[in-house]
C-alpha cells in the first residue's frame, strides 16, 4: 500500500486527472490480491458449502460436426452406445455445466486434492479418450507456423467457451494411443500447442489393448511406450495417468494392475498415480475416506433419457451429493457431522459449521 500512496502523490504532484487517480487507487498489490476472504458459518450455511462431496469426472471421445437431428440415435449421440457425440451436444453440454455451477478444474489438479473452484461453485473434470482427430482437428497451419483448429472439433468448441465466458477455467485430458491424434504431419504440434494452452495429456495405452487378455510384459509394453512417445515430444509436461481401455481390468485386484501402475519399459520405470475406469457416476471427493486415486469412476456423456446413468440421470443424483466449494484451496470445509468421514492426505486446514 505504501508503493501505491507514493505514487497517487507524485501523479497529484505532476497534475494528473481525478480519473487517472482512480484508476491508480483500484490497482492492488500481489499480497492484497492474495488475500483471502474471510467467511463466516453463515456463508458456509448460505451456500451449502459440502468438500466432501462428490465430483463428476466426465468421460468423451469423438465430437462430430453435426446436429441432434442428423443422428438417429438418442439426443445428441451418433453411435447406438452414445461414445460419439455431436457438437451441438458438446456444446450445450458445456452450456448445462457452466448453468448449472459446475467449474472446470484438471483431472490432474483433482488426484492432487488442488480443487480451486469459486464460493459456492462445483468441480467438474472433462476427458477424452482414444486421441481422435475429431478432438482437435487441424486443417492447416497459419503464417506464423501454428496449427489452425477446427472450430467444430471438440478443443475448438472447449476455446470457444474460454472467450465466452472469462470465469470459465476451461481445461480438459486427452488420453492418446500409440497413433497420437492420427494427424502424423501434425501430432507434435498438436501435442505442444495443448500443453501450452492449459490442457493436458494422458495415457491411453498403445493399442487401446484390454488388459484382462495379456500378460504383465504386454501389459507393460502398452503403457511404457505411450509414456516414451510422450517423453520424447513433451518431456515433464504430460500426466502419468492412465485411461483404461474398455476399462479393463475392470477390479483393482486384477494381476495386471500392479503393472499399470508401476511399468518397466526399455529400462525406464514410469509411476502411474491414476487409474480411469468407464464408470457410469460421479467420483468421491479427493478429501474423502472413499477417496481411492488409483482406481476412478467416470460419467459416460452421453444420452438416454434419463436412465443408466446418462448426463441428466447423474446431475439429478449429484443435486444433493455434488461437491461444493468455499472458495479457498487450502481449507476441507464440511459440516460438524460429516468431519469423521474426512482423509487429510493433503494436509490442509479442515473447518466444520
């Protein structure tokens, strides 16, 4: 505050304009920005505020440029299984999430119990399997060397949203196979421009293989050589957390699982903190006993009329379990009677009302 008061003075001192002060006087330092807001019980009661509350882990795969209403399926699926989903779909999904006070935070952030989500709001994590070109569709390169997106592919829609709507912290994981996003001219690009643009990549092994028909060396091999390519290309810059294809091996019990999660390829050993299942709900919170990083549910986004667990099936369920923000990433707020339910892996502050 001092540097700031020094400052109006010397802007009075050379005759500046009551405008010119005011502007001065809404800049604040990094350590007032910083701050944070002190709430009361009456601020957690007001907004429900619940951390040990379920978080949606929302699983994609292809968007295609279409209409509802040029698929003959449910909604906005393109295929009988609701795998594939349309733009509008995707768009008005995002719209649904955003309306609904769901906040986009990473899946890695999520497994770290880093859950930075606005008062009153909710986390929702957005991922999509098997890299296919529809996720990120380049259709050219621009003067300057830099990959052209389509806007109708599913990270053109995602960066729409993120000028629409400022508060919105778009991000989503892309878990790739050995074939990357099948644009070989334009893989690597595509790999860096996502990194350096807020998204993150996984892995989702190199064959799409089903881990309960291979042994632990084929196991390994499927996992290591997604992790090699990615070393190669974005060096420290990808997640280690595996997608699980068809979502084998369906139990964490499973022999092969030790070997997912802990992989030997060409002399190299990758540690995997997470493990993704198919799944049909939301997930527990991070700071939940439930809580088990190595093995989690997903939410199939798709349609069918509000049962087997579509989209609007599960966002009925989660109304009343949904995971809801105090504002502050360094606190576990909850309820009096919920506090023995809490695992402070994390260590941070836990407050009850």
């Amino acid at each position: 505050m001092k540097k700031i008061l020094i400052l109006l003075c010397l802007l009075c001192t050379f005759g500046c304009s009551s405008k010119e002060v005011e502007e001065v006087k809404e800049e604040k330092t990094e350590e007032e920005i910083k701050e944070p807001v002190k709430l009361t019980s009456e601020d957690y009661v007001n907004n429900n505020v619940n951390e040990l509350g379920e978080v949606p882990i929302m699983m994609y795969h292809g968007i295609h440029d279409k209409k509802n209403s040029d698929t003959e399926y449910t909604g906005g699926n393109v295929d009988k299984d609701g795998y594939q989903r349309t733009s509008e779909a995707f768009r008005n999904d995002l719209e649904f999430y955003y309306n609904n006070g769901y906040r986009m935070i990473s899946l890695d952030d999520y497994v770290d119990g880093n859950i930075d989500v606005e008062l009153g709001k909710s986390p929702i994590i957005i991922t999509f399997d098997d890299g296919l070109s529809n996720n990120i569709k380049v259709t050219g390169l621009d003067s300057n060397g830099d990959i052209i997106i389509d806007p109708n592919s599913a990270v053109g829609i995602l960066e729409e949203f993120k000028h629409k709507y400022k508060d919105y912290n778009v991000t989503a994981t892309f878990f790739v196979n050995g074939g990357l996003f099948g644009q070989p001219e334009y893989n690597e690009k595509i790999l860096k421009w996502l990194v350096n643009n807020g998204y993150d990549i996984g892995n989702h092994t190199y064959s799409h293989v089903n881990f309960t028909t291979v042994g632990s060396e084929e196991s390994q091999k499927e996992v290591g050589s997604v992790y090699e390519i990615l070393d190669k290309i974005i060096p420290n810059q990808y997640v280690n957390i595996v997608a699980l294809p068809f979502g084998s091996p369906y139990n964490i019990e499973h022999d092969n699982m030790k070997y997912i999660l802990d992989t030997n390829y060409n002399g190299k050993n990758y540690k995997t903190k997470s493990a993704l299942r198919v799944g049909w709900k939301a997930e527990s919170s991070p700071f939940s006993k439930d809580f088990n990083p190595s093995f989690l549910k997903r939410i199939r986004a798709y349609d069918n009329n509000g049962v087997e667990f579509d989209i609007e099936m599960n966002f009925k369920l989660l109304e009343n379990t949904r995971y809801i923000s105090d504002g502050d990433k360094n606190t576990i707020v909850v309820k009096k009677d919920k506090e023995s339910s809490i695992n402070n892996i994390y260590n941070k502050e836990i407050i009850t009302y």
